[in-house]
C-alpha cells in the first residue's frame, strides 16, 4: 500500500541537503546562468523554492488542518524571501524553513490526508494531493536547477555531447 507520508517524507529530507552540496560546489556565475534566455538558472529555481517554502506549502497545510481554503500565491506580493543572499547563505535559510515544515509534517496523521480546502484555481483538493504536489515540486524545480548547471559541461564535451541529447537545452531549440 502506497503511504504517502513516507514516501514524501524522505524526498524533502534530502532536497536541502541537494541545494547545499549544489550551492557550495558551484561558482555564482554558474548557478546564476540562465539555461536558455527563458530558463530559469539554479538560483531562480532555488529562490522559487525558497518561496514555495515560505509562502505556498506550509501555510496551506496549516490552511487544511484549520479547515479553511487558501489563497493563489501572488508572486508579485510574496516573493523574493532572500534575493540579497549568497547561494549558500540561500541553500541555508530553505534548510531551515524546511527543517520546520518537516516538523509540521511528521504533526500530521493518516486521516488528515482525506481534508479538503478550495483552491481557487483548482477548485476542492485534498491534503494528501497538496503533499503529492509538494513532493513533485520539489523534484522537478531540483532537476530543473540540474539541467541549467549542465549546459556548459554538455556544450564543452565535443563528440560525446551526443550521449546528453535528452539534457541539451540547445538542442531543443
């Protein structure tokens, strides 16, 4: 049987511990390089998560246990938690916002995962598809940020570009 919570559990364990081997790693200029000219870099990917973590995730699980509906996140109005920092100092500050979420995680119990809340785009959803959602997200903006830092590794390598095909980004164009 498929429990949600612990398969979820362990993936947002391990994403801030990514972010910060990705973030000590690697110069600025290469987490800050743009994959393609509307591709998010690793920083922009590690700052939306960031707001995820702040603004989006949390505040809806809390939104589901008080029994309430939540808001669209408006990132004109919340966005940007930690624009002045340097990447590691950025990679920090989401382990610890996601230090506490985990918290409010492990606070959940089975029979939480079938509330409702409105979304106001997606109309009634459940806690346990926000969880899946959040796991999800996770994942994809992590190898998004991937992707971007592989560009000029898969551009530089000469006759085995070919074996990165699915990863080249100018390749897609």
């Amino acid at each position: 049987m498929f429990k949600p919570l612990d398969t979820l559990l362990p993936i947002l364990q391990t994403t801030p511990a990514r972010w910060q081997a990705l973030c000590q790693a690697r110069p600025p200029d290469l987490l800050s390089r743009k994959p393609a000219p509307a591709g998010w870099s690793a920083l922009e990917c590690l700052d939306h998560l960031l707001e995820a973590e702040q603004y989006i995730f949390p505040v809806r699980v809390r939104a589901f246990l008080a029994g309430k509906n939540f808001p669209a996140f408006d990132p004109d109005k919340d966005a940007s938690p930690a624009a002045d920092l340097l990447p590691a100092a950025k990679a920090a500050k989401f382990a610890a916002l996601r230090a506490a979420s985990l918290e409010l995680l492990r606070s959940l119990q089975p029979s939480d995962l079938a509330r409702t809340a409105l979304h106001p785009e997606l109309g009634e959803v459940t806690l346990e598809q926000l969880l899946q959602e959040w796991g999800a997200h996770d994942l994809n903006h992590t190898l998004q940020a991937e992707q971007a830092l592989m560009q000029p590794f898969i551009s530089g390598c000469g006759p085995w570009r070919k074996y990165f095909a699915e990863h080249d980004i100018a390749l897609k164009k």
